[in-house]
C-alpha cells in the first residue's frame, strides 16, 4: 500500500455532502409549500347579510365558528373560491343557530386564538426560506457550482472555453484544401509542440500568440483545428464573445480559469475565435475607460506575460478586423506573428471543391474548372455551400449523382439568389428587359470591363433582373480605368431607360448606390482625383463610439465640398459616356431586350451570337 493510499484510509470519511444538499432543499420546498398553502387557503370574505342569505338558500356546507369570526366551506364552487369568511355582527344574532340547525349544517367551534405551531410556522417561515438561500449559495460558491445541476448560479465565472482531447480531433491538414502558406507558417508551431525541449536547449523563443487574419469563411477556426490535431495536443476553443458578461470582473476570471485548465494539461493549443470583440482598442472616447471588456482584455494580456519558459501553451486567435485591434494585444511577445488566409485563388477554389465533394455522389464526367472559374471572389464557406446546394437539387429532382448542370444552377442560386415568382406587367417586364440589356451593352463596348457571363430577366433574391460579369482572372487592384468602367456599366440600365422610355425609374435605386460608393472611395480614398490630388480623406473608424465625434472628419468643409463636387463630376461623366455608347448602338440595345422578352435569359454564348466577338479587353 503506497503512502497516499495509507493517508486516503487514515482520512476519516467525511459525510455525504449531497444528503445535506437535499436536507436544505427539502427545507426550503415545504417552507415554500406551506407558504403557497397559506396562500391558496384564501377565501372570499363575504358579509353577514350574504351568509344567512346563503344558509337560506343551502349553499353552505360547514361552518367554523372561532371568536367573532365565521369560516365555512360552500356546497359548490362559487366563482373562484369554495371557502368564505365573514363577522358577527356586533349585536347578538338569535335567529342563526336555529338557521343552522333548519339547514342541517356542520358546525365546529374553537378558540379564537390561533395555535402555537401554526403562529410559530408563520412567523419562521420567512427565516427558513432566508437561511435555505444563504446555505445553498454558500455551498455554491465553495463548490464553484461543481455537484448542481448545469454548474449551478455561480458557475458563470468558470471558463466557457471547450475541450476536445487529440483523439477526438477529426480533421488534419489533408483535410485543408490551399492555405498552403498558412500551413507551411504554421508548422513552426507544430514542431514546437511536439518537441518543446529541442526549441528550449538551443534557447529559442516560440511566439506565444499567433494572429489569423482573413475574410469570413476563409477556414480560419478549421486550420486552428487541424494544427492541433497535427500536433496531437488537446484543443480549447472559445470566441471572443464568450469571456465578457454583463457583470464586471466575469470575463477576466474566465480567462484565468481557462489558462489554468491549459496548464494542467499542458502542451496545449488555445484558439479565441474573433478576438476583436474584447481586444478592441481601449479608447476613453466611449467613457467606459474601465469596463468588463478592458478588464478581460487586461487578463489575457497578463496571462501571456505570464507564461513561463517551460510552459508548452501557444494560443490562437482569429479575426477579420485586424485594424481595430489593441496595439498592446498585437506588440512583439504576444501576438506578434499574423499568418494571412487569403480568399482562394482559382487553383485553391479546384481543390476545395474537390475536398467537399468527396463525400456526394458526383458523376464521373464532372469537371470543376468552369466552377472554380466562375466563383471568383468565393470563400472555403461559399464553396462547401456551393457543393451541398448542388447535392439537395440533385436529391430533390430525384436524380442519383451530382453532374455540372446542377453545379451550375446551385452557383446561380449563391450567386444570385432563388428563382421567385414576381408578377410583372407587360410594361414593366419590357422595361426590365432594356434595363438588364443596358447594363450588358455598356459592358461588352467598355474596354476595360469583365466578360459577360449571363443577362436574366428572371427575379433572383429582391432583383427583378440581373447582369453578371466574370472576371477571367483574379485580381488584387483595380486600376482607374477599371473602375471608371465599372461605374458606367451601373449606370447603364437608368440610361438605356431614359433613352427608351424618356424617363428614368426607381429601379436603379441600388446601381446609384453602389456608383455613388465607387465613386466617393476613388476621390476621398485612393486619389483619383486631380483636383485634390494624391491625398486621402478617410474618416475615422465609426465601430468605436464617440471617437468620430472627437476627431472629427480630418478634413475642412472646403475639402468635403471639393470631394463632392468631384465625385458628382465623376459620376456625370461617366453617365454622358454611357448614354453615348447607347444611342450609337441603339440597334443592339433592341436586340438584346428583344431576346430576354423572348428566352428570359442569355448565356456568354447567346451574347456572342446576338453582338459577335467582343474586342480584347485591356
């Protein structure tokens, strides 16, 4: 028998805590009982006249006469109550025992004071239920909510985060189609985990946090994943979110307690999914210079400077808003090293979708590449979407495997939404037509413009039509001719309405907007502009209260009426261009209309043989 064995059997056995739990809350169920009871004894108090007016009428069954009080309990439930009570009345009423007696009623008389024990419950009834709580919330706080139900009440401040042991990790880096320079940033850390004491005997420094830094759906939470399974570490995982509460202080003894849990099985990886919402800039612009957010900020800061040397811990955070992050959070020594997880190029967009295809029933002529290519702009997220839309058509048409034709229409729905009845008129539809036929012609003459993929007339999501361009490669910057191209293509459905119908409608509500936009970030933001020439006049971020207000624009109101008298000469002059373009091809413009009121929608192909051959595009 070994020593601590010797000290467990030496250790007198302490009692059964839980019976004392259910002795406390049995207390505190009859105190509780018999409070309702008093409560639920309530009758209808009534007076004299109406009592011998229903001893006349027999709906008395039993009388308690006690003192000058009378109780009783009716024949039949009247309204909502089967007890009364009333009073004597001062004078001597001779006339209600031989009443009594007529109707054969039951009749008890006591003494009119009230018994000890009863007087004595009343009184320590509110005691009993004060000194329940108070032992019950005691023996939580003890316990940290360990041994109730759901972690009881105070177990708001034990750590939400969620652990999944190595073994239960089922994905790994073959999993993860691209990200292939975030894997290969990664691996450092892999290694580290898997031998920390070759990093330690030469003196290196591993990085105590790693920021991930990409677009929603980029596979962020996936890959933080995968990395601890290929470092056969256990994974604790939480979102930002999940630390703070309403109450001060909660989120930082989360932390602690998550740290601590880290230790205890340490080496470990911890990942805090969308870090920005407690590891915003502390700013005293909101006025909340000390709140439970900074507070929980300030803990995890604390907790990676506390890390020790021999400490196997690295920890994982995700954000897609890297520029509002705390610069103490991002400072070498705690998350100074951003691995980047881009939105997938073309030949990633293959090989995701190859990944998520794996586990439906595709048809063996499927070919990913016309996909891969019309999805630029696409995420990891979009395109397993992409892949279980094409799955649930495939099964809701009764087909057995999945082929590119259902590829192609779920891409439509992502892309532009569900088919959706819209009843249109004959004048409305015609006008549709030429909106969507605008759009297209001033995209097939711009020179710098995307290629022409589809042109429908079919109502998708809230458009009554829709023009969509693919561009042929990815890209990365725009240049100023792009844009300027971009804007007229906007425009172009309003002017081929004014010219057509001599008069514009409310349905290029949505193209003014986003022209509008293009136009003020190319003047205000990236320079496009000779007038002001090659200065920015961003605005301060609005994500932080108060702190616009404070710092105000960053620019005069000369400046900011320059700006907009730029951007509205940006927009006229690009709606003079388009309107050119439109009346000099007035005769393709028909035709395009003509064959959408005819087919309702017009593949790349069907534009090529109505227009021919576009030039090479710039």
């Amino acid at each position: 028998m070994t020593e601590a064995e010797d000290k467990k059997q030496a250790t007198p056995p302490r009692p059964n805590q839980h019976v004392m739990d259910i002795f406390i809350i049995s207390l505190m169920f009859f105190a509780m009982l018999s409070f309702f009871d008093f409560e639920q004894n309530s009758s209808q108090d009534i007076p004299y006249s109406e009592f011998k007016q229903r001893l006349r009428d027999n709906d008395i069954e039993s009388v308690l006469i006690r003192g000058d009080k009378i109780t009783g309990n009716y024949r039949r439930p009247i309204g909502d109550f089967i007890q009364f009570d009333t009073t004597f009345p001062p004078m001597e009423d001779y006339d209600l025992f031989p009443l009594l007696e007529e109707n054969d009623i039951e009749v008890r008389v006591s003494s009119a004071e009230q018994s000890t024990w009863t007087l004595l419950l009343i009184n320590l009834l509110p005691w009993l239920l004060i000194i329940g709580i108070f032992m019950m919330s005691s023996r939580m706080l003890r316990s940290g909510g360990k041994g109730f139900p759901g972690g009881g009440v105070f177990s708001f401040t034990k750590s939400k985060a969620r652990l999944t042991n190595k073994e239960d990790i089922k994905v790994s880096y073959d999993d993860i189609a691209g990200l292939k320079h975030a894997k290969e940033d990664l691996s450092e850390v892999i290694d580290f985990l898997r031998n920390p004491g070759k990093y330690r005997a030469i003196g290196a420094k591993i990085p105590k946090g790693i920021l991930l830094i990409g677009p929603p759906g980029t596979g962020k939470t996936m890959l933080a994943r995968a990395t601890a399974a290929e470092a056969g570490v256990p994974f604790f995982s939480i979102t930002g979110s999940e630390f703070v509460e309403m109450f001060v202080g909660v989120g930082a003894s989360r932390v602690r307690d998550m740290y601590k849990e880290a230790r205890e099985v340490a080496p470990a990886l911890i990942f805090i999914d969308e870090i920005d919402s407690v590891g915003r800039t502390r700013s005293s612009a909101s006025g909340l210079g000390n709140d439970e957010r900074e507070q929980t900020l300030n803990q995890i800061l604390s907790e990676m400077d506390g890390f020790k040397g021999d400490e196997a811990i690295v920890v994982i955070a995700a954000t897609n808003r890297p520029d509002v992050l705390d610069s103490a959070l991002t400072r070498p020594g705690r998350f100074d090293r951003k691995v980047i997880l881009d939105l997938p190029q073309r030949e990633a967009r293959l090989e995701i979708l190859k990944v998520h295809a794996r586990n439906v029933v595709m048809a063996s002529d499927i070919d990913f590449e016309p996909i891969a290519a019309a999805t630029v702009g696409f995420s990891g997220a979009d395109l397993a979407n992409l892949i279980n839309e094409a799955a649930l058509l495939c099964a809701r048409e009764g087909k057995s495997e999945v082929d590119n034709s259902f590829l192609e229409r779920a891409r439509d729905k992502v892309v532009l939404g569900e088919k959706r009845e819209a009843l249109m008129s004959i004048e409305e539809r015609e006008r549709t037509a030429y909106h969507e036929a605008g759009h297209a012609l001033t995209a097939f003459h711009m020179p710098y413009a995307d290629s022409l993929r589809k042109v429908s007339i079919i109502p998708r999501g809230m458009a009554l039509g829709i023009t969509e361009q693919t561009p042929t490669e990815d890209k990365f910057t725009y240049g100023q001719h792009y844009l300027e191209d971009r804007i007229s293509i906007m425009l172009g459905g309003r002017c081929a309405e004014q010219l057509v119908f001599d008069e514009v409608s409310s349905g290029a509500a949505n193209d003014l907007q986003q022209a509008t936009t293009l136009a003020r970030h190319m003047i205000s933001e990236w320079g496009m502009s000779d007038k002001l020439g090659p200065l920015s006049f961003h605005s301060p971020d609005e994500s932080f209260p108060g702190q616009q207000m404070l710092a105000g624009k960053g620019y005069s109101e000369h400046t900011a009426e320059l700006i907009d008298e730029e951007v509205s000469k940006l927009i006229r002059t690009n709606e003079e261009r388009t309107k050119f373009i439109l009346a000099e091809h007035r005769d393709e413009l028909d035709s395009i209309a003509a064959a959408l009121l005819e087919k309702e929608s017009l593949s790349e192909q069907d534009l090529i043989e109505l227009l021919g051959h576009p030039a090479a595009k710039k």
